[in-house]
C-alpha cells in the first residue's frame, strides 16, 4: 500500500508544472527511509497499544509505564545530543546503518525482557541507537531534495506513522495476543534486517557535506549550531510540538479500552482504520505542502486537532463508530501539522550544520516527549487494573495550550525562512551581475 501510493502520487506530480518529479534513485531513497521509519516508529507505536496488556501482565502503574515510555525518549535524547557534534563529519548512510544496525539490537533485546526492570533497560539501549535515525534521515532528505519537493517527500516519509498503524500495529496486536507481548518487538527486529540489508547494498554515499568547512572540534560545532538564534528558535517550536503528542498516545489504548468501552476484538480494528485514513491524508497534504504556505496549513491543521482533542479527551462509553470518527478526525489534525512542520524546519540550517541541527532537533523532541509522557503518567490516575482512567481530559487541555504556543513559534519559522530565501536570492542576483565583468 506504502508503495503503490507512492509511486501513483509521484506520476500524478509529473502533470504539475510547478513541481519537479523524482528520479528513480530518488524514489529509492524515499522508498528506504520511509521503511526505515517505518520500523523505529513501529517500534515506540506498539508500546501505546500494547500498554493496557503489559500494565495488567507486569502488574504496572500508570506512571510506572509513562515511565517505560519516557526511558526509550529520555535515552533517545541524550545520545542524540551526543552525537550531534560529529553528525557532519561521517557519510551520512555509514551513520544511518550503524544506528540502525544497533537499534535492532535494541529491539531484539526488548523482545527477549520478562520483566519490568529488563524492559525498561531493553528500551534505554533501544532509544540510544533508534534516536538518531530519524534526524539522520531528515538530514539525508534535505542533501538530496530541493525545499520545493520536501513536502512530498515527508508526507511519504511520515506515511510510516500511518503504515505503523495499518500494517505494523494490527498484526503485532495479533502476534501479541497469540505468544505474548515479547513477539511484536522480535517481527519489528526481522524486518529491520532486510532493511539494513537494502541500505547497505542499495544505497549510495551521502558525503557532499564532507567538502566544506569543519569546525576542528566536533563538540565546538555542536555549541556553535546550538548558539545561533535562528536555529534556536526551531528547536524549541520542536519540543512542543512533541510535547502535546506525546502526553497523549502513551495511555491512548487504556483510554479506549477502559474509558471509551472499546473491547479488546475491536481495538487493533480502530488503529487500521485510523492508520489507513493517514496513508490516505498523507500523500495528499505532502502536495498541498508544496503548493500553498505551509505554516497556513499548519495553523489550520492545529486549531482543527485543538477542537477534536477536547471533544475525544471528555467522551466516555461511546458507540464505536463514534470512537473510529474522533480518531480519523485526530489523526488528520496530527499529520497534517508534521508534514508542513517537519518541512519548514529543514530549511533552517545551512548545508554545513544540517546533521547536528537534525540531531539536536531530534534529541531535543525526544527529550520533550519522555518529559511528557512521564508527567501525563502523573497527571493520569487509575484505581486498579480495570477501572477508568482519570484526568485524560487534563491531558487534552494542555495539549491545546503547547499547540497554541506552537502556532506562534511556527509562524517565526515561517518568516524566517521567507527572509533566508530573500537574501539567497538577492546574493545570487549579484553574481549574475558579475559575470559579463568577468568575463
């Protein structure tokens, strides 16, 4: 589904003047890291659904497990910001498999945990290679892709959410209820050998980066990327954007399953039906990413998740119908808020700063996502094993407020990035003009 969506999508850009199609190395490209994603997102995902069965098999409290959710973030956040500072300094597909071949050792290892403790280990060591992947990506995606075809491109990337969702998830719930909680980790460790195996092979060096100017010290690069304004500013409208998703999906399964009334047989059917809604969205906002403002579409995007939040947060023992219609509603208002963000923020760095930028962005989000997961672990109550959880709705109006926070940092970005192009311009302009001097 991943597949032929892409490619019918990108035949249907070929019609459209204003945009340039892909070439066949590049459809690989997305193809890969997309499935890359796909993987490392399946990874965190299955943790949310899997939550209502592993608090009642290990016996776990809800801030216990906000907890488990948070070591994978936290672990995810402090090697990111590790590596930042030697991100510009490696072939980019050398950096994407080393961290990639340790995340699924990662996975294997949560696969093999029989208690609480293990799990929580497993899921550290899982953080501190998986972590990365993602801004590794993005960095790869910006050497390789001009700014006016990144929309695209990340709405094909972030179809791995939906894809998680679809495919990854409904059959891990299935794999799960069959042999246990264990058995999702090892079908996600599986497919990730193929995949590093398609890297290793297929994939060509992204090493243009290696050309230009180095700080001598990695750890000075890094402290020269964190302290310029611009950059600062993308970082932060990052974390919160992380912040009000991760607050919620965490207890999303034990929210439906115990508040909601949506039975065990039920829920892996939700998650398709919402997963198959995003592989349908997210083709279609990645073009209109391209073709109007993306921080309008953003804007909108987030107002409309504003309002469904509240309402879903506040149900309880609703018709399932109604549940599947508020997550399709959500899962729109999500997706259609990554795709212009994630874009606009790659345009931030310059070439020379753009593998630290994306690490510490990508630490500085899973940083903020395992602080929020563990506080929404605070914030949500539950009597016992079976009982309603309290304070979801709590959960819901913070995530209107960071989004309406969010609105305005996006909005600076935004600006920002029309000043940068302008002054790109002006210079270019400039040589132009020197040319017939020259010669």
């Amino acid at each position: 589904m991943l597949i032929l969506s892409f490619f019918s999508t990108n035949r249907m850009a070929k019609h459209h003047t204003t945009t340039a199609p892909f070439s066949g190395y590049q459809k690989f490209v997305i193809f890969i890291l997309a499935v890359t994603q796909f993987t490392v997102i399946l990874d965190f995902m299955v943790m949310s659904p899997l939550g209502d069965m592993l608090m009642k098999s290990l016996d776990i409290v809800p801030s216990k497990f906000g907890l488990a959710v948070s070591a994978y973030a936290f672990s995810a956040g402090i090697s990111g910001l590790l590596t930042a500072g030697f991100a510009d300094r490696f072939d980019r597909k050398k950096l994407l498999l080393f961290f990639y071949t340790g995340f699924i050792g990662g996975t294997i290892f949560c696969g093999l945990a029989h208690s609480y403790e293990v799990l929580i280990a497993a899921r550290i060591v899982t953080g501190l290679f998986g972590g990365v992947i993602g801004s590794i990506s993005m960095a790869i995606i910006t050497d390789l892709f001009a700014l006016e075809q990144r929309g695209r491109v990340m709405g094909f990337i972030q179809m791995g959410f939906g894809a998680s969702q679809v495919l990854g998830v409904p059959i891990g719930l299935f794999l799960a209820n069959a042999w246990g909680w264990e058995a999702p980790f090892l079908m996600i460790a599986g497919l990730g050998i193929i995949v590093a195996l398609l890297i290793f092979t297929k994939l060509s060096p992204i090493n243009k980066h290696l050309l230009l100017h180095q700080e001598k010290s990695a750890f000075l690069h890094l402290w020269h990327t964190i302290a310029k304004r611009d950059y600062r500013i993308g970082f932060t409208a990052t974390a919160l954007l992380s912040i009000g998703g991760f607050m919620m999906m965490p207890f999303g399964s034990a929210f439906a399953i115990n508040n909601l009334g949506v039975t065990q047989e039920e829920f892996p059917v939700l998650i398709m039906i919402a997963g198959v809604s995003s592989l349908v969205i997210m083709p279609l906002i990645g073009k209109l990413s391209d073709r109007i403002d993306k921080f309008l579409l953003f804007a909108i995007a987030s107002v409309w998740l504003m309002a469904v939040v509240v309402v879903y947060t506040n149900l309880g023992i609703s018709p399932f119908w109604l549940v599947i219609t508020l997550n399709i509603l959500m899962m729109m208002g999500i997706m259609s808020r990554m795709v212009p963000s994630s874009a606009l923020t790659s345009a931030i760095p310059d070439m020379q700063d753009r593998g630290a930028f994306m690490s510490i962005n990508s630490s500085l989000q899973q940083i903020a996502g395992g602080i929020a997961a563990a506080v929404a672990g605070m914030i949500v109550m539950q009597q016992d094993k079976y009982s309603p959880l309290e304070h979801y709705d709590r959960v819901g109006y913070v995530l209107v407020v960071i989004s309406a926070i969010s609105i305005i940092l996006l909005f600076r970005v935004s600006r920002m990035i029309k000043r940068k192009k302008d002054i790109n311009k002006d210079l270019q302009a400039e040589k132009v003009k020197e040319l017939p001097a020259e010669a």
